[in-house]
C-alpha cells in the first residue's frame, strides 16, 4: 500500500512556512511517502482542492514569504458537520496522516482531528510567538526583524520633529513580539496585554525624557491592548507632547525569511516527517533550549505560554 502524507497550512500565514513544506515534502519523498498538498487551508480540504507535490514542485520557495499552498480561515472546522467532512476528505484521499503548519487555530484543529482518530503532526508557524512547548515559532524571528527594521524608520522621523511615537505591532492577545521589538529596537516603553499599564506614570516618563534631553521617544503597543490611536489620545492630553501613531499592520506578516527563519522551518519540517515515520502522532515540532523537540498536541492545546516580564526590567535600565 502506498504511503501518503498530506499536508496544509491554515490560520495568519507567517514567513517560512514556504521552508517548512520543502522540507517536509524533501524528507517525505526521501522515505518513500507521496506528499498531497492541501490548498487555501481547511476550506481547501473541505472542497477538495489538492496538488500533488513533488521534489521540483518545491524547488527555489525556500526564500519566499506567505505559503505556495494558500491559507485562510475556515469556521466551518469549529463545527461538528465541518469535522465530519474534514475526516472524510482525509480518508477519502488515502492518507496516512496529515501535517498541519500554523499557530494556535491549526493546533486546535490537528488536536481535534487526533481526538477523532486521525494521526497528525503539527508544526509550530506563527509571528506571535504564543505556542505553547516551543521557545520560538517559524515565521517569528523574520516578523521581530522587519518590525525592529520598520522602527529604525520611524526613529529617525521622531527625532527630526521632537516627537512622541505609539507604534502598534500585532499581537492579538499577547504581547511576545511587542516585547522583543521595543527592546531590540530602544523603545522607551511596551505596552503589552499581560502587564497593566499605569498611564499617569508613562506620561510622567515621558516629561522626564524629554527633560533629560530625549529627542524622541517610542512606545512599542501590543493590538491586542486596544486601540493605538485612543492611547495615543490619551497620552498626549496627559504630557501635552505631540504624539503620532504608526500602525505597523501586514507588513510583519510578509517578506523574505530571514536564515534564522529558514533554518528552524527546515528542522521542524524534517522532524515532524521522521517522527511520523517512526510511529509518532500527535506531536507538536519546536524548539526548546536551542534543542528541536515535540510535545503532544493535547499538552500544548491545554497549556498557556508563559510571558516574561524579565525584558521590561532590562528595557527600563537601558531606556533612561
């Protein structure tokens, strides 16, 4: 009987996963599976849209941003008629399993497919960061750096007018990429939802920058906190500086993956692959301590990642 893997890549697309499924398709064909692209998501299993996918097929999308195959959200999956649909597709294409590449949307449905019998293997790609049992997802270090990059930018436009800049960054519940970004990029402060925000002592803050003779000054805003332009309004009221806000949006989503982006989307790809072959299921692919590793789905579906608060008291020393 022949052996096939399927593969998909459903949620917020993030850099690499382009990487991922070379690497996943390279290791599959290397041990003798026939590799079933699925396209556009779980809508695409749903309404059997497939390719077949070989060596060549993958040949030169190591560097390209987004996914060859196309995602998308698919609420249909949240449903039981959805489900039922989704394992007929599956068993209808006679695969041996399936490889899921996303963030915590497709985690929830690689379990939810396991529960019903299904052998999946998820792997770890989203710019948030928010996975539970991995130190860092595919797509992540590509999105820090374009943000990082994107500061730069505003920076030198803050310092040229003697501004005050609220730059909001993606991160719909939490606040990992936010953190990472004000540090690396100087932020004079974060804005995360895990952490309350005294407003009265940011502004404070802020007079005292200037009065130390800051010519700008950057706070780097999780969405997930609300909206950037109402706390915008706010804290210029408050200090009676002009404030400017700058929504980052997609853009973090998008370009070239960056080597280190690359690297860990062909690791996690060609072990999600061995485990399989191995007789392992249910696994979530990441990285732990500079080490790629798996921990079962269900433990990381039932798990929250936790934040840490260590990289707002290096910002608050290095930002005087």
């Amino acid at each position: 009987m022949a052996k096939r893997l399927g593969i998909i890549t459903s949620g917020g697309d993030a850099p690499g996963m382009n990487a991922a499924i070379r690497a996943v398709v390279r290791q599959g064909i290397t041990l003798g599976y026939s590799i079933i692209g699925v396209k556009r998501g779980f809508k695409g299993l749903l309404d059997n849209e497939y390719v077949n996918l070989t060596a060549r097929y993958v040949s030169g999308i190591i560097n390209s941003g987004g996914t060859i195959l196309h995602t998308g959200r698919c609420p249909e999956m949240k449903t039981k008629a959805g489900m039922n649909r989704a394992i007929k597709a599956i068993k209808d294409l006679e695969l041996n399993g399936l490889i899921i590449i996303g963030g915590d949307g497709s985690l929830a449905a690689g379990d939810m497919l396991s529960k019903k019998g299904i052998k999946v293997m998820n792997i770890a790609a989203s710019i948030d960061n928010d996975i539970y049992g991995t130190d860092e997802t595919i797509g992540y270090d590509t999105a820090l750096n374009t943000a990082v990059e994107s500061i730069d930018k505003i920076r030198d436009t803050a310092t040229s007018h003697d501004r005050i800049f609220v730059v909001e960054i993606m991160g719909r519940e939490h606040g990992f990429l936010t953190a990472d970004v004000g540090l690396a990029a100087g932020c004079e402060f974060i804005i995360v939802p895990e952490m309350k925000t005294d407003l009265h002592k940011l502004a404070k803050g802020l007079k005292e920058g200037k009065e130390k003779g800051k010519t700008s000054e950057i706070i780097a805003f999780a969405e997930g906190c609300g909206s950037s332009c109402a706390f915008g309004d706010k804290i210029e009221k408050l200090t009676g500086f002009e404030v400017r806000v700058s929504t980052l949006g997609y853009i973090q989503r998008g370009g070239i993956p960056t080597a280190r982006t690359r690297i860990l989307a062909s690791k996690f790809g060609h072990m999600a692959v061995d485990l399989f072959h191995k007789g392992k299921k249910n696994q979530l692919v990441g990285i732990t301590k500079g080490t790629v590793s798996a921990i079962p789905i269900s433990r990381a579906v039932s798990r929250e990642k936790k934040f840490d608060d260590k990289t707002f008291k290096v910002l608050k020393t290095l930002s005087v």
